[in-house]
C-alpha cells in the first residue's frame, strides 16, 4: 500500500505540519534518550543551550508548540470562513482582523527558520 504525502495547502497550513512534525520528532527523541530521564523540556534545553537563547529555545517545549499549532489552525479556519452575511455577527474577511496577520506573519517565521 502506498502512502499518500499531501501538501499544505497555506502558509499556515505548512507552519502547522512543520511544527506537528518536530513535536512528534522531539517527544520520540525524548522518551527514547537517557538525556532526557528526569529532566523537563525547559531543564534540558537550558543546560544543553544556557544563555538567554538557550533559555528562549528552552520556553518553546513541545507541549506548548503543540498549544501554538493549535492556534494556527483555529485562526486558520476562522480565515477561510464565508463572510457573515449578518452585521451583527463575526466578520471574517469583510474586515480587517490583526490576529490574522500576526498567524500569517508567524506561520511566514517558521517556514523560514525550520527548515529541517
């Protein structure tokens, strides 16, 4: 049987597979490690990293990206949503809404640092 690959379709569609990969890559890596026996995602990163970039890398676990990926998707439907035809209920593209340009702007972020 042969596996079909898609293709996101969006940026943000992209920014979510890109991070639902390297959790799954992460989580894996850290139950099979002896790295990781007894450390938190946090206390291994900094003490492999240390520094204030150590420490930000460290905030990003995979419990939280997955939280972010989330995020992406829920802002992503949202987006694709017809416009409301009511004016009292929630406009989508009938106006300007800024938490879609900041997942547009985030998902643009990730494609280019994660490359891997």
């Amino acid at each position: 049987m042969t596996e079909t690959k898609t293709v996101p379709a969006t940026a943000l569609e992209a920014a979510v597979a890109l991070l639902r990969k390297h959790v799954e890559n992460a989580r894996d890596e850290m139950d099979t490690n002896p790295y990781w026996e007894g450390a938190s995602f946090y206390q291994g990163i900094d003490n492999a990293c240390g520094g204030g970039a150590g420490r930000l890398a460290a905030l990003l676990s995979p419990e939280v990206a997955d939280l972010l990926a989330d995020l992406l998707e829920e802002l992503e439907r949202q987006q694709n949503m017809p416009p409301c035809s009511d004016p009292s209920g929630v406009c989508n593209h009938c106006e300007w809404r800024p938490d879609f340009v900041v997942a547009d702007a985030l998902a643009s972020a990730l494609k280019g640092a994660g490359r891997g």
